[in-house]
C-alpha cells in the first residue's frame, strides 16, 4: 500500500514526503489523522453553546465563513438567523454565537483571520500606531478626522 497525506481543508492526496497542501498551504495529515480530525470537527460542531454571547454580526455567507474559521481553532459556535420582517424592507440578521468562556479566544482567532486574509490590514494599522496616514503615509495629528495630504477619513464621527 503506498503512503499518502491528506489536505484536512480540501480533500486532496499527496504523496507521504510533501508536508503542506498547495492549494490551501494547510499542514497535510496521514489518512488516520485526516480521519481523527474530521470526527473532533463533527463533535465539536454538534455541541451546544452554552451561555452565549455574539462575537460578531453580518450576512449569513459572511458569518458562515467565520463560523468555520472559529470551529477550525477548536472552539464550539454557532450561527443564529433573525428571519426580517414580513414587508421585505428588513434583511435577516445573522449572529455568531460563542460561550462567554471562548469569546476572547473567538475575537482572536477571527482577528488573526482577517490578518491572513487581508494583509493589508496590518501595515496599515502599523501606520496608524506610529502618526501616519494608512493610505499614503503622511503624518496625521492624533484625533485627527482625515489625512491633510490625501482626504482619507481616519475617524468616523457620529452626532
């Protein structure tokens, strides 16, 4: 029988000596550990969330995706739809739901995926920290409500 590793993300078989998917970049496991991991996933994704609280609110896709992301890190969620009204004028809402416990946990792991997704983010927030404009550098004053040089809003001020 010839040896093989196995993408836990997306399914896909390389031979035993490649570690990582290349696809995905996700670590590859044997079939038995694919096999482990699959059934930790399923548990956890049957388990109830106890004490609850919203970690975050948007569109189902949206929520979905971070759902996975969060069950991906280990920690039990899930995802609450509020159906609108019936006139059609208010769309659904949809809240992902994690124990008060993990909740900090849940904020860092879905921060740390924004970071992968979007690295962009972290320069700019890097940027930001040290006086200057995210968008084109320039210094910026602290509490300053937009870049003198490029009109990038840098604080939303609500009345």
């Amino acid at each position: 029988m010839r040896q093989v590793k196995i993408c836990p993300d997306c399914s896909s078989e390389y031979f035993a000596h490649i570690e990582r998917c290349a696809d995905c970049g996700t670590l590859l496991l044997s079939p038995e550990e694919n096999k482990a991991a699959q059934e930790a996933r399923t548990r956890l994704m049957a388990q109830t969330v106890q004490n609850s609280v919203v970690v975050r609110k948007g569109e189902l896709k949206w929520m979905d995706e971070l759902y996975h992301v969060v069950i991906d890190s280990g920690i039990p969620c899930t995802v609450h739809v509020d159906e609108g009204c019936n006139k059609g004028c208010c769309g659904d809402t949809c809240e992902l739901l994690v124990s008060a416990e993990d909740a900090e946990r849940a904020q860092e792991c879905i921060e740390e995926y924004f970071a992968e997704v979007h690295p962009e983010i972290r320069a700019s927030q890097e940027l930001a920290s040290e006086g200057k404009c995210p968008a084109c550098g320039s210094p910026v004053d602290t509490g300053a409500v937009e870049c003198g040089d490029c009109g990038l809003t840098l604080l939303i001020v609500e009345e």
